[in-house]
C-alpha cells in the first residue's frame, strides 16, 4: 500500500510518500586483505584496472603515515575531486535507518542511485580502514575508536558531495517505523540536508517504510522547518 502527502516550501516540493512493506536482512560480505578488496570492488563495479588503480593510490594518500585520530574530511579533498559523482539529475536517493531495503531497492542501479551505488561508495561500503603515525601499513580494526577518523571522515566528505551533485528531484528513504524517523543528528539530517543546493534541488521525495500508516511524525515537521530556515534562500 503507498499513500502520498505533499508539502511546499518557497518552491521547493516535499512529497511524503508512505510504503507499508516489511524490509528483509541482507547477507554480509567475507573478509579479505583490504587492498585485494578494494581492488575486487572496484573492478567489479565496473572499472578499468588503471583507474582503480590511480583511486587506490589517492586513497591511501589520505590516511596512511596519519595518526587516525587526526584524519580530517579534507584529507580526502583530492580523491573526491578526481573520483566526482555522475548520478543523473532526478535519481539521488538518501536513507537513514534503511540500509539493506534502500539498497535492494537501487541494486539495478537503473532509477535511483544512493551514495553506496557510486564508485567511491560501493568500494568502501563496510570496510573500515586507518593508518599510524609513521607507518606505512594499513589497518583495518580499531579504526572508528576516536574522532574525527579516517572512516567517519570519509563519509561525511562523500555524504556531502553526493548532497551537492544532487539537481532536480532528490528522494531519501525513512524508517517509518521509528518514532521520529527523521534524525537531524544522522549523516542524511546532518550533512546531507545542509547541503542540497536550492534551486538546482527542485523537490524532494520522503518514502516512509512502515508497517501501518500515520503522519504524526514530529521529526517531518523538524525537516520541513530546516529546509524552510537553513536551505530555502
């Protein structure tokens, strides 16, 4: 069942829809060495050997030789820079709290794209990575212990560009399930949100998960007035 409510802002359309559907639990990934795992990533993506090659390098520039408590988002600059998102205009889907439905949702990669379905983000989903202070190994345990991290800081850069390439319409996938499935504090309400680009983001799409259906979400109310106060200029 799929029910619609929208809402304007200054021009900008926001369109609740609300899915009622039960999410099921996707498989994980076994390990590997972590740059045999990038690499297969990459590749598998697909993309030419030499270009995930060059992403490697840049990559490593970023963290390794670095104490991974001092790993800032701008250490990662260069690689977002050589490494842009092409999601077409009409097709960026966010998500908070919905990680395995949003992604079986987009795994053909054909209508929408969530920042997990790029290159960048599709190497690094569920990897964890960092480096120590004069050495040039990798680690990969321990890594997300202090901030900012090389992980969290990653993420939150990528979160951000992925935010700014996003043009016409935008759509982001809630847990309707939760109380207050919006979360100002979550990388979508944090990062995410500040960082769409009126009027190059004409309207955006809220889909709901839930198993019944109701519009007493004060955290919808807490994003329409952000979007009002803190995008709409």
């Amino acid at each position: 069942m799929v029910s619609k409510k929208a809402l304007a802002i200054c021009g900008v359309v926001v369109v609740v829809v609300v899915v009622v559907v039960v999410p099921s639990v996707l498989l994980t990934r076994p390990k590997a060495g972590f740059r045999d795992t990038f690499m297969k990533k990459c590749l598998e993506f697909p993309e030419e050997k030499l270009i995930c090659e060059n992403i490697w390098t840049t990559f490593e520039q970023a963290y390794v030789g670095k104490d991974k408590c001092n790993v800032s988002d701008q250490n990662y600059d260069q690689l977002l820079a050589e490494t842009p998102f092409k999601q077409p205009c009409g097709k960026t889907m966010f998500w908070s709290k919905t990680y395995e439905l949003v992604h079986k949702f987009t795994e053909k990669r054909d209508c929408f794209f969530t920042l997990e379905d790029t290159l960048l983000g599709y190497v690094l989903d569920g990897l964890s990575w960092c480096g120590e202070t004069g050495s040039n190994e990798i680690f990969t345990e321990n890594c997300e212990d202090c901030q900012p991290n090389p992980v969290s800081s990653f993420w939150k850069l990528a979160s951000t560009r992925f935010a700014q390439h996003a043009c016409e319409g935008a759509s982001v996938m809630l847990d309707g399930e939760r109380k207050e499935p919006y979360d100002s504090n979550s990388f979508f309400g944090g990062v995410e949100v500040p960082n769409l680009q009126p009027p190059r983001v004409k309207d955006l799409t809220v889909v709901l998960v839930t198993e019944e259906i109701r519009y007493d979400f004060i955290s919808l109310k807490q994003l329409f007035a952000f979007m009002l106060q803190s995008i709409i200029v």
